[in-house]
C-alpha cells in the first residue's frame, strides 16, 4: 500500500493527460508539441541540473551504472533472443518482433526521473539522471539496429544529436569539472526543468493507444512479461551481485519497474513499420508500470 501511495501521483498525472487528450479539445494536435517542448528543452535541462546540483563520486556510482548496464543487456538479450526460440521462433512475425523488442528494454524517462526523487530526494535524482545518461545510447542503438534497413539516414549520427545524450554528457563534463549553474540563471533553470515532470508525465497519458494489440499476442507477451516481470527480478539479483547501498538499490529496482518509453512507437513508425502496434504495447506498458513498479519495490524488503 504504501508504494501505492508513493506511484498513485505520477500515475495520476498520466491519468489526466489521457483524459484531456480523449475528451476536451486538447488533443494530440496539442500534446505533441508538448512533448516535443519537454523532450528537447526541458527535460535535458533537468538532467543536466540534477547532473552538475552535486558532485559525483565516479567511484561509488560505479556499481550503479555496471548493474544498470548490465540490466539493461539482459532486457536486451531476452526480447531479441526469442525468434531463435525452439518451437515459439517460427510463430514471430519479424517485422513486428524488430520493431517491437525495444519496448521490453526502453523506458519511460519522465516516469523515472520523477519517481526517483519522489523516492531518493536530490540523491535519487542525481543517481537515476547518471544512470539515464549511460543506459540510453546502449538503448537507442539496440532499438534502431534491427530497424536500421528502413532507416533515412545514419542512426549513428542520430544518437550524437540526441538532447538526453547531450545533456548528460554535458553535465557529467561539468561535474567533473567542478562547474556549475551561475547564480543569476539558476532560478529560472530550476523553474524550467521542474515543469518537465508534470508535462512529461500527462504528455505520455495523451499518446497513449490500446488499438491493434490484438494482433502477435505472443511476442507482446514476450515483451511486457521481459519488461514488466523478468527485468525486476534480474535488478533483485544485481543488487545483491553490486553490494548497492539502500538508495542505489532503491533507483536500480524503480528503474526496472519502470513503464517502457512513449517514443518508441515515435521510433517505429518513423522507420517504416507498424506504429500502431507498438503504441498499443506502449499504452499497455503504461498500464502495467504501477504493478511492476510496486513489485520491484517491493523486493527491497
């Protein structure tokens, strides 16, 4: 219950985007230049302020990022792992496997950045935004490469124009440093970047989708049960494996629970496949993330 307690905001404000976006006039022809505000200015900006707010020892925060990485190749090992299933492979439809998998690994950024400071205070946030600076070129790279066919242009190039990626990288160089926020600016910047939460979270209720999930019934329960029940469980394990203090474990198991990200059927369609069917696991994702978050959290006892 308490855990519930702890998510029931977030969630809430997810609630209310999908409300707004179904049934009053603002619908996804004003969603999306939200979210397209909060993934380009505000959300970087709040990475790099959690990022630079206090310095990072590389030292300690090495167990968390080697058990983020390796969470996150175990997500991916197992969602590109079952075509090669014996018996289950040959029932797989490809294109929708290749654009698909991302959703057992990816995951929602808005989610994770405001659950970890609801969870851990400024450390949390500290942890997750350099958790979500490494994790995310690893993720975004093992989305596009089955993908990569269909693609325009270089995704290599891509990855580097990425605001989340800059943003860290920019950040972490800034901490490292010893630089900061000048004075003068850094009201404004807290004000900005505390905005992207609660945009980011309602943005993600209004894309939301529930058509075409009748179709690969088994690769999308692949996916979810990866994303939503064997994620947290290998995080159990390498919590343990890491020896993370109460606080990384905190942010490492919330980070498994997490609902996948809401770009991705952004990411699908944008490559030639099938969009909708990736929104529709997206909006189950979305639905699940409560229960899974509550499970991951739950193992901290």
């Amino acid at each position: 219950m308490e855990f519930a307690r702890l998510l029931f905001p977030d969630f809430a404000l997810i609630v209310v985007g999908f409300l707004l976006c179904r049934y009053t006039p603002l619908d996804r022809s004003v969603w999306e230049p939200v979210e397209r505000l909060v993934y380009h200015v505000l959300f970087p900006l709040l990475l790099f302020q959690s990022i630079v707010r206090s310095p990072i020892d590389v030292g300690e925060a090495s167990g968390l990022i080697g058990a983020g990485l390796v969470l996150g190749l175990s997500g991916i090992g197992l969602a590109y792992g079952l075509p090669r299933l014996p018996l289950v492979g040959r029932h797989i439809d490809r294109q929708d496997h290749a654009a698909a998998a991302q959703v057992a690994f990816r995951f929602n950024s808005f989610v994770a950045l405001a659950l970890a400071e609801r969870l851990a205070g400024a450390r949390g946030l500290q942890l997750i935004a350099v958790l979500i600076g490494f994790c995310v070129p690893l993720f975004n790279v093992a989305a596009v490469w089955p993908m990569a066919r269909h693609a325009q242009g270089g995704f290599l190039a891509a990855l580097l124009r990425n605001p989340l990626i800059i943003a860290t990288m920019a950040g972490l160089a800034a901490n490292l440093l010893g630089l900061s926020i000048p004075a003068l600016v850094e009201p404004t910047v807290a004000r900005m970047s505390g905005s992207s939460l609660a945009l980011g979270l309602m943005a993600a209720g209004a894309g939301m989708q529930l058509r075409s999930l009748a179709r690969s019934q088994l690769l999308s329960g692949w996916l979810l049960g990866v994303r939503h029940l064997a994620l947290p469980l290998v995080a159990w394990a390498l919590v343990r494996l890491f020896h993370l203090d109460a606080t990384q474990a905190s942010v490492l198991l919330a980070f498994a629970g997490l609902p996948t990200a809401s770009s991705a059927y952004v990411l699908a369609s944008r490559m030639g496949y099938n969009g909708a069917y990736v929104a529709g696991l997206v909006t189950l994702s979305t639905i699940l993330g409560p229960l899974s978050l509550t499970l991951a959290l739950g193992l901290l006892r």
